[in-house]
C-alpha cells in the first residue's frame, strides 16, 4: 500500500512538473508574439512616416521629370480634326463608305489615305485591387530609383553582367542554315526552348517568335520580330494558329530611311497571305502618336473569319522613349480594354522583337501585378524573368528608366481615381 502511495506521488509530481513546463513555454512563446507585433506596428508606422518624408522631398523632383519628358513631345504638332469612323466593307473589299466630306492622311508610313481621326481623350481606370498604402510604397519606390541614380545605374549593369555571364541557351534552330534569312537582326533571336512553332506547315516550323509568360505558365504574349517579306505568310499563320486577336506594333515600317517592318497588312481592301485573306475593316487615328486598325482575318481552307484589332504606335523611335509616358499609358489602356475577357496572346512587334517590344511587355506585367493588388515590386527582377524567355528584351538603360517613370505616373494616376 505505501509502495503504490509513493507512485502516486510521484506521478503527480511528474504532472505538476510537465504543467508548469508547458505554462513557461507558452508564456514565452506569447512574449515573443507581443514583442513581434510591436516591432511590425514599430516598422509600418516608421515607414509611414518615412513615405511622408520622401513624398514631400520628390513630388516636385517627379514632376519636373515628368515636364521634362513632356517636353520632348514633338513641337508644333496640331490638334487632330474631328471626323466620322471610316468603314470598309468588308463584303466588298475595293469599295469604301466615307460618311466625312474631307479626310486627312496621317503622317505615317502605314495608314490609309481615307483614315478617320478622333479627338484624343484618356481611357477610363479599370478596376484595381490596389489599396492606397500600399500605392504609396510602391510610388516611394519607384521615385527612389528615379532620384538615385547611382542605384538604377547599378541595377542596370547587374542585368547585363549577368546576362553576359550567363550560359546562353541554344538557339540552333534561329541560326541553322535553312532559318538565318527569317532573322531580321541576327542577335535577335529566339531560344530553342522558348519560341513559337507554327503547326501547318511541315517541317518548316520556324517563325522568330517567343511566348512570354508571368507567374502563370499560359503564354500571355508573342514577343515577335516586325514581319519580313517572306516571313509576312507566317506571321499571319502564326496569328491564326495562336488565336490572337490584338496585334501591338510599336515601329513604323521605314523609320529614317531604314525599313524596320514590312507592310504586312493591306492600306486598303483586302490581301492574300497563303491560306489566309487579311480584309481592312476600318482605321481610326486616335491622335498624333497612334491608330487602330480592325482587320477581318479569313482562312481560306476552311472559310472561317476572325476578327484581329492592330494597335499601332507611332512615335517611338527605335532609341528613344516615346514622347511622354502619359500617352503610352493610354496606348495600353485601349490595349487592355480590347483584350479583357481573351485568354489568347496578345502578338507585341517592333522591328527586332526586343527593344521597344520588351518595354511595353514589362511595362505591361509590372502594372497587372500592381492592379492584382501585388505588394512588393522588383522591376529588375522581372526582366531578368523576361530575358530567360528571351534574349536582350529591353536593350537600353533608357528603355529601363522609362519603365520606372510609366509605372510612377500611372500609380499616381491609380491613386487619384481610388475612393479617398
């Protein structure tokens, strides 16, 4: 009997020890739950305060900036005049109803002489899941960069030191001997892994082309070289076997003297590409910087009809920036309001695929991320996301720095539209 009674003691003992044990742990482990959340409210009400700080330094900064880059918009340039939508007919395709008594013909190397042209006006804000805070910090970030610029200096040489270093992948289809006369620029190039294959036609299944993606794998654009005279075929081909319905085109097709794209659509009527039939429905000139083009796209094998909308800007030279970045911004908003509610590609050209095509695509990402209510930002980064998909995609640190400044200016633009 006093054997089991000591047992019983002990036991208790034993008990009593493993509470007090696990009161102290949790006790502790409460402790440092307080302590962490005292020190994140510490650090959000410091940077609170901070972006207080920096948005009274840099506002004037950025806005001088953003003069600057008005500035350099073309002078003298007059207001667009104002007339009716030209409709082609697409039943017949050498006739057109002019409902305007005058037209005037755009001053670009790919518009119809009977183009119609339109006051300019800015594109409504979609809806954003972008909460005022957290539009404030990335504003602070990008201001930063854009009044640091040692730090975007750095940025920029770290995306092209590790571009050079990096083992480039193989591109031996872009350059084997069959494919080198479909290349306008031989260091342009897409990678084997990653370019587009075209279905119809045989073995001969290149066209210099590569899916871009984001955090989805689903492709969500074409990043695409300006189509060649004999490469003009497979462009459309491409169009059609990706189902894309929104062409971006961000080059004239002469700039300077110097042929960046082939006339890969009809100026008026209709055009045969191989198996497909590209019918002008209409051209409407938004303003001086760019137009929009409807087409009806017929394959002529199976007489089915899709509709493809070209968006094409004007005014960007190769290696330049376009004249300010409020005009672009509204470019992408008409983009974007053609495509919501398509899951096909949108196809973005310039002359090399690279350059101005790999502004706009990261210009373009970066703002979706914001607009999805993406908190932390790190435009280097997503480049460098971009480059593995495709080679030397935004080629000048002048391209870079205009990204900073875009997305600056159209956050402030979210902001003020957002519910205060």
């Amino acid at each position: 009997g006093s054997q089991l009674s000591v047992e019983r003691e002990n036991g208790s003992r034993w008990a009593l020890v493993i509470l007090v044990t696990c009161a102290l742990v949790l006790f502790i482990m409460g402790a440092f739950a307080l302590l962490y959340y005292i020190k994140r409210n510490d650090r959000i009400r410091n940077k609170l305060a901070e972006i207080t700080h920096i948005r009274g330094l840099s506002t004037n900064y950025y806005q001088e900036l953003c003069r600057q880059r008005m500035q350099t918009q073309p002078t003298g340039s007059k207001s667009p005049e104002i007339h009716k939508t030209h409709q082609i007919s697409p039943s017949n395709a050498g006739a057109t109803t002019v409902s305007a008594a005058s037209h005037t013909k755009h001053n670009s190397e790919g518009s119809s002489t009977r183009s119609s042209t339109s006051s300019w006006s800015e594109e409504p804000v979609a809806p954003v899941n972008m909460d005022i805070m957290t539009g404030h910090l990335i504003l602070s970030y990008m201001e930063d960069h854009l009044r640091n610029r040692h730090r975007l200096e750095a940025e920029w040489q770290a995306l092209c030191t590790d571009e050079a270093n990096e083992e480039r992948s193989s591109c031996a289809v872009a350059v084997s001997e069959r494919n080198t006369n479909k290349n306008r620029y031989i260091d342009c190039i897409p990678y084997d892994h990653a370019r587009i294959r075209l279905a119809n036609n045989g073995d001969d299944d290149y066209i210099n082309a590569s899916p871009i993606t984001d955090s989805d794998p689903k492709c969500k654009y074409i990043a695409t070289q300006g189509p060649m005279p004999n490469t003009t075929n497979a462009f459309w081909e491409m169009v059609w076997e990706q189902g894309s319905c929104v062409i971006v085109a961000l080059t004239r097709p002469i700039e300077n003297g110097i042929t960046m794209c082939h006339h890969y659509w009809p100026v008026e009527g209709s055009a045969r590409f191989n198996d497909f039939e590209v019918n002008l429905v209409s051209e409407h000139i938004w303003s001086d910087d760019y137009l929009v083009r409807s087409f009806y796209l017929k394959n002529v094998q199976t007489m089915e009809t899709r509709t493809v909308t070209q968006f094409h800007f004007l005014t960007w030279g190769e290696l330049n920036n376009p004249p300010s970045a409020k005009v672009l911004l509204d470019f992408r908003r008409k983009v974007n309001k053609c495509f919501r509610g398509r899951s096909s590609p949108i196809i973005v050209h310039c002359n090399d695929g690279v350059g101005r095509a790999g502004t706009y695509i990261l210009l373009d990402i970066v703002l979706n991320r914001i607009c999805k209510g993406a908190r932390e930002i790190n435009i280097a980064a997503t480049l460098e996301h971009i480059r593995d998909q495709r080679a030397k995609m935004v080629k000048t640190k002048n391209h870079f720095e205009f990204v900073f400044v875009a997305v600056a200016e159209e956050v402030t633009y979210l902001l003020k539209a957002l519910p205060q």
